[in-house]
C-alpha cells in the first residue's frame, strides 16, 4: 500500500510539474512584443454570465462554448454553436465567488480544464485529479491568465477564450498546435 500510495504521490507531482511546464508564458519575447505594440492592453472582453448574489449560473455569452460537467467537476466544452474566435482576450463569469478578489503576486489554488478551439478533448485539465497551485501575474503563466485573473473573486468558476498571442503563440507547446486560441474553464479555489 506504501508504494501505491507513493507512486500516486509521484504521479501527482509529475502532473503538476506538466503544468507548470504547459502553462508557462510563452516568454519574454512576446511579452516584449505585446509591450512595443500596444502597451496597455484593452482587448479583454469581459461578459459576465447573469449571475445572482448567491453564485447561482446564468446563460454564457455568444463565444463560449457549452461547459459540460458532472457535478462540479468539467468534463468537457462543447464547440458545436461556438462561432470562430475573434482574436480578442474574452472573460466570463460562469459563476461570482464571495471571496476576496485575487490579487497580483498571490499564489492561486485552481482547478481547470484547458481545450484548443474545435477539439473534443481538452490538452490539459486538473478537475480529475489535484487543483493546480501557481503565482499569477509574475509572468510564471500564459499573458492570458495573468492578465484577467487577477481582480477575480475567490470561489468564483470563469471561461476565457485566448488569442494565440496571450497563450502559446505560433510555436507547437505540447499537445497544442502553434497559433491556437486557448479556451479555459478555471476555478479559484484561493489566493494567498
């Protein structure tokens, strides 16, 4: 049992290492070309589903796909009425935390699952094993998430949909082809 249970642990730890590696930037040089380019970004469309004080979920905007779960847990996004992406940053509340917002250079317990547009399985994902645990807005994850996280209630589940140039840009990472919008469904579990 003592080895299973390590090996699990190791597993676990593989697993994380994967993500941290998965969802790092995609480095200074886009972050310098986004800098030269346009140094204050205002991209980022920010749709709020019509949700209620108790956190209750209302209806997503036109963009995103269908978040499929079971339970709590995602399981899948469904892109069958999802019009192509438009290039631009986009957020939406699924369902508003009554924590404290997150704040720049806290580290964020989440969970998340992460799928390319189109695809029907997603390239990485945390709801079937442990939350995923990283500093945001230092730059040791994609532009996207450090971007729009911050200022998000604790508790909170949200949908983005990422341009290449805030997630991997052009080159391959992994299982996700060079130039693909990043379509995440994350829950802050905390911040500290």
């Amino acid at each position: 049992m003592k080895t299973s249970s390590r090996a699990r642990r190791t597993a676990l730890a593989s697993c994380a290492a994967l993500l941290t590696i998965t969802l790092a930037a995609c480095g200074s040089e886009s972050d310098s070309e986004e800098s030269a380019e346009d140094p204050a970004p205002t991209s980022a469309t920010s749709d709020a589903g019509d949700t209620s004080a108790s956190g209750e979920a209302g209806a997503l905007p036109e963009w995103a796909p269908v978040i499929e779960t079971e339970g709590d847990l995602v399981t899948g996004l469904d892109f069958t009425d999802t019009p192509e992406p438009t290039g631009e940053l986009q957020i939406a509340t699924v369902t508003e935390g009554d924590g404290p917002p997150v704040e720049v250079g806290q580290e964020i317990t989440a969970n998340y699952f992460g799928s390319v547009y189109g695809s029907d399985t997603p390239f990485d994902e945390s709801f079937s094993g442990s939350p995923f645990t990283a500093p945001i807005g230092v730059g040791s994850l994609i532009q996207g998430w450090d971007e729009e996280i911050p200022g998000t209630p604790v508790g909170s589940r949200i949908i983005m949909s990422i341009p290449p140039d805030l997630g991997y840009g052009d080159q391959d990472n992994g299982p996700i082809p060079g130039g693909s919008t990043l379509f995440f469904v994350i829950d802050i579990i905390e911040a500290a």
